[in-house]
C-alpha cells in the first residue's frame, strides 16, 4: 500500500510539472510570437514639429542667403549691360558685366561705365584711354592714339583699313585738367565717346565703377583687366 501511495505522489508530481513545463512553453511562444509585432513599429517617428522646423531653418538660410547677395550688389558692386557695338570685338551688345562700386582710381587701359545725363539715360561703357593730367593726341588717318607723346599700342581697337578714324571736334593734342579722364570704345567708327562734342572728357565725378568682370554669355566669362 505505501509503494502504491508513493507511485501515485510520483504521478501527481510528474503531472503537475508536465502542466508548469507546458505552461511556460506556451508563454514562451507567446512572447515570440509578440515580439515581431513590436519590432514592426518605427522606432522614432517624425513629428510635424520637427518638419516645420526643419522648413523653418531651410527658409532662414535662404532669406539670409538673398540678404548678403542683395547687399554685396548694392554697396560692393553691381552689374550692367552692355548696350551697343561701340566696344566691340572686346565687348559685344547685351554682355552682362560686374562692375566694382569700391573706391577706384582710373587707370589707363580700364574700362568704366560712367553717366552722361546730357546724352542717353543708359551709362556708357568706354576704355580709359588718359587720365587727369595727361596730354592726348589723336592722327585719325593713321589709327594712331598718342598719350604724352608715346604712341599707344591698342590690339584691342577694331580697326577699318578702308576708312579714317572718326574724327573730333576737339582740337589736338589736348590736356586734360584735373578730375577729368578720356574715353573711347574699342569699336573707334562705331562709338560715342570722348570725341563727341557731347560728351567730351569725363568727369571722375560722374564714373560708376570699374568693369572688372564678364558673367555673360558664360562662353565669354571672365575677368575684363
């Protein structure tokens, strides 16, 4: 009878921890099969807050960006078309050039844009050709420009073989006083410039900016010195 007992606790035991066996298992394979359910949500999801942050700071950098471009253009420098032939072949018409708003001093060979309200509403782009002080003479049948006596040597002038230089109403050689440059375009029988009685020799006062560089058409682009 006790062996008997005995293999009968022995029963329930093993029963009761077939049952806890099982019972863990299957808890087991509940959270196995759980966890992937988990691993399926996006772990950090975008907020619309931080979107419209992220456009926000986009938005700044940009305005910031056409801020400094717009002050560089105003006080720095600033661009200007070129209208006309006269300047050809260095610089033909509808060239787009940037032009230094810097304090300059002219120099011979520079080209300037300065106004002539007297004339045209649109500036002039011209060469620098002598500056205050200088002294100008001009032989029209031979294209030959003097300054102080020297000849010039202008491989950029589009010279007509055919034809003399157009001529001035001024009377030469001819000094020029104190603030005051002579300009002439590059194009010499296709130019309004210092010759004209209309413009005559420009006052410093009246230059814009020095032309220092060519963004326009880009198969042309570069600096103008």
């Amino acid at each position: 009878e006790k062996n008997e007992t005995a293999d009968a606790s022995d029963s329930v035991e093993v029963t009761e921890t077939g049952e806890s066996e099982t019972a863990e298992a299957s808890e087991s394979d509940t959270e196995e099969t759980a966890a992937p359910e988990n691993e399926d949500k996006p772990k950090n999801e975008e907020k619309p807050q931080d979107i419209f942050a992220a456009l926000f700071d986009w938005a700044e950098m940009f305005v910031t960006a056409i801020t400094l471009v717009v002050l560089v253009m105003t006080f720095l420098f600033r661009h200007s078309p070129v209208v006309g032939n006269s300047m050809y072949p260095t610089l033909h018409n509808r060239d787009l050039l940037i032009v230094s708003n810097l304090p300059y001093e002219p120099k011979q060979g520079d080209i300037v844009v300065f106004q002539n309200a007297g004339l045209y509403e649109e500036p002039f782009v011209k060469r620098v050709i002598a500056v205050s002080g200088q002294t100008v003479d001009i032989d029209f049948d031979k294209w030959q420009v003097y300054v102080d006596g020297k000849p010039l040597k202008e491989d950029y002038v589009n010279y007509d073989e055919l034809t003399a230089m157009r001529g001035s109403v001024f009377s030469f050689p001819l000094k020029l006083e104190e603030g005051y440059i002579w300009c002439m375009g590059d194009n010499r029988n296709n130019s309004t410039d210092s010759r004209d009685g209309r413009v005559g020799p420009v006052d410093t006062r009246f230059i814009l900016g020095h032309c220092i560089w060519r963004i326009f058409p880009f198969d042309r682009f570069g600096d103008l010195e």
